[in-house]
C-alpha cells in the first residue's frame, strides 16, 4: 500500500506533490506524515491549503 500527500483549498482545488513529473508516495503513512509536516514547517505551499494523507 503507498500513501500520498494532498492539499485542498477552500474553493476545492487540489494539488499534488510531485517530483520529476512523478507523483511523490510514501510506503508508510508515518513516513507521509513527516513529509507532511515538513512541507508544513519549511511553508512549501500556502497555509490555505488543508493536507491530508490518502492511500
């Protein structure tokens, strides 16, 4: 099972995290979860965004 990350605003547009044109996953939702909290902590995207975690 893999788990990626994704962000949705509040007019519903999402976005995705890629890399290379290739979407990012995760292994394990701990390991998303800490990615996630980096993009949080470094301000990668706009706070407007809610990010959840999906598999």
């Amino acid at each position: 099972m893999t788990y990626r990350i994704v962000g949705v605003d509040d007019y519903n547009i999402v976005i995705e995290f890629r890399k290379d044109n290739k979407e990012i996953t995760f292994k394990s939702y701990d390991e998303a979860e800490k990615y996630k909290q980096l993009i949080v902590k470094e301000a990668i995207i706009p706070s407007k965004y809610k990010l959840t975690i999906k598999e």
